[in-house]
C-alpha cells in the first residue's frame, strides 16, 4: 500500500512539473477519394452534389479533408482543441483549391475538475443532429445527409455553448469511443449555446445570434446494447447570398429579392428548426433515425424572391459490425434519405428535392487505414446559379 501511494504522489508530481506545452497531443487524418458517374438520365441536370466536389464535370480523385488536429487539457479547467483542413475550397474559387481554413478552434473551460460542467467557447461543432456531430473519421456513409447538413454550413460555427455530462454518461461516451462503435462524441446529455448563425469560417452577415439547445439519453438495453435518444432545436435569422440567375429560365438575369444586398433581405430570414434522433450502437446490428422539420429560407416558385417556407427531411440507416479476427472489421451499411426544402447555405436558398440511396461497406483494414466503397442512386436538385438557362433542375 505505502510502495503504491507513493507511486501515485510521484505521478503527481510530475504531472504538475510539466509545462502546458507538454501536455498537447498531435494526430490527424486524411481522406481520398475517387468518384465516377455509371449512368443519368437523359434529362437530367449536370451532375452536382451538395457534400462532394469530386461529383460534377471533369473530376474524378479528390483530396476531401487533410487535418491536423492539436489537442490536450493544458490545466485541470482547460482543454484546448485546435484542427485546420487543408483541403479546403473557399467559395467563389474557380481553379485553386487545397486552401488551408480553420475547422475548430476552441477551448472547453470545466468548471470542475470532474468536467460534469464545462463551457466550449470558439469556433465547433454545432450540437444539432447526430449524424451531424460525428466525426468523418467514424461515419460510414461518405457524406452527411442533406436535412440536417443543411441547418449548419461545415456543421461549424463561432459561439459558447454550455454542456453537462454526467460522471455516468462520461463512461458511456468513452466506451463507445474505445470499442470502435462509431459514436459521435461526447457533446454533453444536455447544451445549450449561442452562435453567429452564418456558418464556420464565414464571416456573420447579421447583428443576430442563433440559439440552440439539444437533450440526449444514452443508455442500456436489457440484453447489454447500447442505444441514444435525441431532441435538439435550434432558431435565429440567417442571411442568405444571392446569384443572378434567370427566373424560370425566362428573361435576364437578376438577383432574387430576400438576399444580401436586396429588399428584405439583409436583415436576414428566421430559421427555426426542431430535430428528433434515435440510435441503435452496431452491437453487431446498427440503426440510425433522424428527423428535422421546420421553417426556413427558400426561393420561391417563381425564382424571384427568398421567403419562409417549410422543411423536412430526415434518413434511415441500417448498418452491421463484423469483426474478421485477421483481416480488420467490416462495417456493411445502407441508407435512405431525402430533404424538401430551401438549402440556405447555397446561393438564393434553392428549394431543394432529395430522395437518394446509399450502399457500401467499410473496412477498417488497420486502425490507421480503411476503405470504403459506396454505390449512390441519387435524385437530387442541383443547387447551382446559373446565370444563363434555367436553375435547380434536378440531377438523377
């Protein structure tokens, strides 16, 4: 007992004797890509996807994140979390990409030593949607789905969101983490926080804050799965950018009203959004079910002003984790999703139809390697401003 007490005093000791820069830890990862398209119909618009570059004209292999992520709890009530992409396109760019851009920022500031409490001030995470909080490293479709990545340009923005989490719900979240069940992180049993609204890395547009709140409950079956339930919400008035395009496809070309710069626009358009979430681990079996609705920016019939209309959408997600003993874990999945509403972080708020199918499999070949394939069937809208012809037409 005395040989293991003073173990620990001398751990202690030398805990303290380190200097702040000792305690940050560097990791990251990359991700590459290669996209072909097998077959569209023949009226179908040009090939667009709202979460994929490397889907449209002339491109094929894409760089789609290179992160370096710089972390640690530099003191008892800091923890700082630092992750730059540098593969990042800005918008408006034409030819260059590859940009260096700041994805989080942050510092969690625990008001105790616990960390049951703690304020995360910076650029993060929004806490709105599962699916959305959960790292590219550890979700199995290759983009997020539309309803909820819609609410939240790069799911990132600048603000101070408070988080409670529970001793309980700590030990929860990490045996998630170190048992590879593709979580999405510890963002607290109850937040709550304010934010720009306009989206990380973008500069704010208006002098409104958004508001968010999110309640989850992760717990235990009778026969030792683990499963989460979720509601989240969140309001504020977003500015939306406007592009020239031709109304209908008819006339010239003119910026829509109810953008940045034009009537009734700059003070920006209320967006309110409520979301549900429920979550089966893959213990082997996996399930994934969200739901959003609300009322939000989105052009209107007639192509010439951006209003406040209604949204839904959500996707469905069966997933399974197979451990091969020898030759890595495989983690078959397929997906439904679809959205019908405006998508507020593109150009004029377009409405937006999507009904589209994912299926694939990962292989986590190593822990520092996998692979996924990704077969998509896709019925989506287009969401590029086009000056000449006619805009958001549908690509099948």
């Amino acid at each position: 007992k005395d040989d293991t007490k003073d173990g620990k005093t001398a751990e202690k000791k030398e805990e303290k004797s380190k200097a702040w820069y000792e305690k940050v830890n560097l990791r990251g990862y990359a991700q590459f890509r290669y996209n072909s398209l097998l077959f569209s119909e023949n009226d179908s618009a040009a090939p667009q996807h709202a979460g994929d570059g490397s889907i449209g004209s002339d491109q094929e292999f894409l760089i789609r994140r290179a992160r370096l992520i710089f972390f640690g709890d530099v003191s008892d009530h800091l923890y700082l979390y630092f992750q730059p992409d540098f593969a990042s396109t800005p918008d408006g760019s034409t030819n260059g990409i590859q940009f260096t851009q700041i994805r989080d920022w942050y510092g969690d500031v625990y008001v105790d030593k616990e960390k049951v409490h703690r304020f995360r001030v910076g650029q993060s995470k929004i806490p709105y949607g599962w699916e959305n909080l959960q790292s590219s490293q550890n979700r199995l479709p290759l983009d997020r789905n539309d309803a909820f990545n819609s609410a939240a340009r790069n799911e990132r923005d600048l603000g101070v969101f408070y988080y409670w989490t529970p001793t309980w719900a700590q030990d929860i979240f990490k045996y998630i983490s170190d048992n590879n069940l593709k979580g999405s992180g510890n963002y607290g049993i109850f937040g709550f926080g304010a934010y720009n609204g306009q989206g990380g890395s973008l500069r704010e547009l208006n002098d409104e804050l958004h508001l968010i709140s999110r309640l989850t409950f992760p717990m235990h079956l009778p026969n030792g799965q683990l499963t989460e339930f979720g509601i989240q919400g969140f309001t504020g008035r977003y500015v939306v950018n406007g592009s020239a395009i031709a109304p209908l496809g008819v006339g010239p070309a003119a910026v829509p009203l109810g953008t940045r710069g034009r009537a009734f626009g700059e003070d920006g358009i209320l967006d309110q959004r409520l979301g549900w979430t429920w979550i089966l681990y893959p213990q082997p079996l996996g399930i994934q079910i969200e739901h959003t609705i609300g009322r939000g920016p989105e052009l209107n019939e007639a192509q010439t002003r951006v209003e406040r209309e209604s949204l839904h959408g959500g996707y469905v997600m069966v997933n399974y984790h197979y451990d091969t003993g020898c030759y890595g874990e495989l983690y078959p999945f397929v997906r439904w999703q679809y959205y019908e509403g405006g998508y507020r972080s593109f150009a004029n708020a377009p409405a937006t139809s999507i009904s589209e199918w994912n299926f694939g499999v990962e292989w986590q070949i190593k822990k520092d390697f996998e692979l996924v394939g990704e077969y998509l069937i896709t019925d989506r809208t287009n969401l590029t401003a086009l000056s000449t012809g006619r805009s958001y037409e549908q690509f099948d």
